[in-house]
C-alpha cells in the first residue's frame, strides 16, 4: 500500500458530503457566552471556598457541604432556584451543594415528584460526580457537554422516600494514557470547587407532544437512506430496519423533546448484538445527525434491530423519534 | 493580530474545510461539529492576539481532539458496559481496510497522519501543532505507517 493511495483515503472520506450547518455561526457565540457564565461561576465560586474553607477548616474534612447557605451569585445564576424548561415543565432547585474535596453530601425532602441532578458544564466534558442516593450508586447517562449546557441528569429515589442523602465521590477518576501504547493510568483527580444543584420536577398536568420531525435526508455521507422507522417514547420500543449495500452502514437518529438526550438506543444487526448509543440529536437544529456507523457483511442484506429506551422519569413528557439506515 | 470583527466571515469562509479535518480526527460528522464548534469557541477568546487564525483553530481542534480522546473511556451505556468491539469482517475492499486502520492509530499518530497526507503540511509545522520536536513528528509518522502497513521509504519528507 502507498502513500498515495493513504492520501486518497483520506481525501475520499473527508471530502465527501458532509452534514450542513448554516447555524454554527450562531451555535458557536452561544458557547462562548456560556464559557462567559462558567469562567464567572467558577471565579464566584472560588471566592466562596477561599472563605469557606477559613471559616471551617477542619483536619480530614472530606468535602465542604453547604446546603441552606445563600449560593454565590455566579452558581445562581447557572443553577437558579427555578425554572422552566422549554416544554414549560416547572423546575425548582431543593437542594445546593458545593464540592470542595473528592465528596460531600446533601439531604433533601422528597416529595415523590421527580429528581434530577446538575453541574456547570466546565471544559469540554461534564464532570458530574458519581452519585450516590442512601448510599445507593446512581447509574446517569454522562453526556460530553456537547453545546456547553449543564445537563439534568436523573435520579432515582426509593419509592415513598420523604427524604434522601445524595453523595457526590469524585475519588473514581477515568484513565490516561500518558505513553503511546502505554497502560491507561488513573486521570488527575478533578480539583476544581464544583456546584452540583438537585431539582424536582413537577410533572405537566397534561401529555406534552413533541414536535413532528420531519424527513430524514435522503442521502447522508456518501450513503442513500435504505429504510427508516418512527416512533414515541414511551410507545413502540424496538422496530427492526433492512437495507443492503456494500460494506459497513449506518444508523441517522433524529428526535423531538425536551428529554431527548436521555433515551438510547440499541442495535443489533443480523441478530448479533452491536453498539449502544446515548442521546439523540434534536430535531430542531437542522443540521441532521452524522449516522452511527455499524459493521455489516458487505453485499448481504442487513437487519437492524433497534431497540429503545429512556433514563429517568418521563410522565407526561414524551419523546418523538425517528432512525434511519443508510447503506452505501 | 485578527480583528473580532471578521470572525463571523471565518467561520462562514473557513469552517467547512476545518470540519472535514475535524471529522478525519473523531471520525462521526456529529463528534467533528462538536470539536469544530469547541474549537472555534476557545479560539474567539485568543481571537485579538492571534496572528493567522486557521493556524490557530487548526491547532486548537487537534489538541481538544487529543484531550478528548484521552477521556474517551469514561462513557457508559445502559447496561454499565463498555461499548463492544465492532466485530472484523474479510469482505472490505483495500480503501475500506485502510480507513479502518487510521481508525485504529492512538490519537496523536492518527493526528499526525491528518497533518501531513490530508493538510499536506511540512514536518515543521505539525511539529509546531502539536509542540514537539521534528524528531518526534518523524517518529510518529514512521509508526503509524508501519501499522498501516504503508511503505515507507516513499514518504518524502518536507521540511
């Protein structure tokens, strides 16, 4: 093999039709007000250790919880006592804690509405601890920050519970490989003063139905769209998609509301169980989703099946989605 | 120095071509909008000191995309696993094979292979990019072609 043809490759594959965005300009100035917002945030909240921590030094102390206390005014701001998301569904924040060592921990009332947990978005990744509820570790969605906001992420809180402890343990870091080719060795701990906001949710009086999405695109890097299903969350959750093509496919997943980036989505193809994946991009933003490649036999018909499902608590609250196969 | 004022007109005029460089590094159209977009976002705030802004953002994409990269792991799926290996299969073509394997390089080799046999850029700069010696820009490349088993002794090298 030549470096030419390696060039060639690369050219192929990266000059080819490639998703539009006509809204970057526009995406791109919202991410940098948000890093406005968290590089105030974490100025304020820095400001609130150095105090803290002079007021309560205390040898061993693992993290500095601070619930009840006025948040600083950045945190505020970020992680306000309430608000409305865009389907209208009314939040309200009962419970602030701010991390200062590897875990702090926070009682809150339960009401039996659902809870959700929040960080700023700092970087390019969420940090949000692991969670614990009554000593209980939480599994949440981790979602990159993607546009920079600081996602929700659901909780589960034992049934009739009028009360609950959640604990926030930064102590399990992910891993880096500081050799090429070396072991994956224990990523440096985050350090940075983290607010973590709990909500409770008041579920809609009534079912509010997402927008319709409109067609997939008929052609998608460089592939045709061979077979594509809709549906709805909670609803139909697994449909089963056929194309036939040459070499590996892939899967286009557009969806419809607020609680969108909380479903999965499965596959299985020919049978054979393939990749899982998190989130789903919004129908609204018109650029469409670049497609979940999956390996398949070349030539051979395919069959993906696509399994569905969500995180979290979603009454009244529906998600439309719709899958696309795309085969060469 | 660049002027605030024409950062609009850059990322209309400059940001598809940095895209497809985005999307040769991640991969998925969607992880290289969102690189793209990082990028773009971090440059605005060098954006006054700046001298030759797609240098710059060429050079931001990269080194989020390596940092990225590092932190990959930490994802988790439904089921708390790891998301499977895609499974090989013989039937792909020479083209199908070889993308696969950049696919494969660790994050700075597969960087170095961008800069230099897409960007077409001379060991110095990439070297200048990714802030290591030449020496190292070589040694990357002659790795990565050993692993796609692309012959070597044609490479030649710009300096």
């Amino acid at each position: 093999m030549s470096v030419r043809e390696l060039r060639d490759v690369l050219r192929e594959r990266a000059e080819g039709p490639s998703p539009a965005n006509p809204h970057r300009h526009d995406q791109v100035r919202a991410r940098i007000r948000r890093t406005r917002l968290r590089r105030r945030a974490s100025a304020g909240a820095v400001t609130l250790a150095v105090v803290a921590v002079a007021a309560y030094l205390v040898p061993g102390q693992a993290g500095l919880v601070v619930p009840g206390e006025t948040p600083p005014a950045a945190a505020r701001q970020e992680l306000p006592e309430r608000f409305t998301s865009p389907d209208g569904t009314e939040y309200r924040r009962v419970g602030l804690v701010t991390l200062t060592g590897t875990e702090a921990s926070i009682d809150v009332p339960v009401s039996g509405k659902p809870l959700e947990v929040a960080t700023p978005c700092d970087g390019d990744r969420n940090r949000m601890p692991v969670v614990h509820v009554n000593s209980r570790r939480v599994h949440v969605p981790r979602y990159g920050c993607g546009d920079g906001l600081p996602y929700l992420l659901p909780v589960d809180v034992p049934q009739g519970s009028t009360r609950a402890t959640l604990t926030f343990d930064r102590s399990e870091e992910g891993c880096v490989i500081p050799v090429e080719d070396g072991p994956c060795v224990p990523e440096q701990p985050d350090t940075a003063v983290r607010d973590i906001g709990v909500y409770e949710w008041t579920p809609p009086a009534m079912t509010i139905e997402p927008a319709r999405i409109g067609a997939l695109p008929g052609q998608l890097d460089g592939r045709r769209l061979a077979d594509s299903a809709s549906g709805r969350w909670p609803g139909v959750s697994s449909v089963t998609l056929t194309g036939s093509g040459a070499g590996p496919v892939s899967v286009s997943l557009l969806c419809s509301g607020d609680l969108a980036q909380r479903m999965w989505f499965k596959f299985w193809i020919n049978g054979k169980e393939g990749r899982t994946t998190v989130g789903c991009p919004w129908a609204e933003g018109s650029s469409p989703s670049a497609g979940l490649e999956l390996e398949a036999p070349e030539g051979e018909r395919v069959t993906v099946t696509v399994q569905t499902g969500m995180w979290g608590e979603y009454t009244n609250r529906p998600v439309r989605w719709s899958a696309g196969l795309y085969v060469r | 120095m660049a002027d605030r004022a024409i950062f609009q007109d850059f990322v209309v005029a400059r940001s598809d071509r940095l895209l497809r460089t985005a999307y040769l590094l991640a991969r998925d159209w969607g992880l290289a909008e969102d690189l793209l977009q990082e990028s773009l976002a971090k440059a605005w705030f060098a954006w006054p000191g700046i001298d030759e802004p797609e240098a710059y953002v060429r050079k931001v994409l990269v080194t989020t995309y390596i940092s990225w990269w590092r932190r990959r792991w930490r994802g988790e799926v439904p089921s708390g696993d790891a998301l499977p290996e895609r499974a090989a299969h013989d039937a792909a073509g020479d083209d199908e094979e070889l993308w696969r394997a950049v696919g494969r390089l660790p994050a700075r080799q597969r960087a170095v292979i961008v800069l230099r046999f897409y960007e077409d850029l001379p060991v110095g700069e990439v070297a200048r990019l990714l802030g290591c010696q030449e020496g190292t820009v070589k040694s990357q490349t002659a790795k990565a072609l050993a692993k796609l088993r692309v012959d070597e002794s044609i490479v030649k090298e710009r300096r």
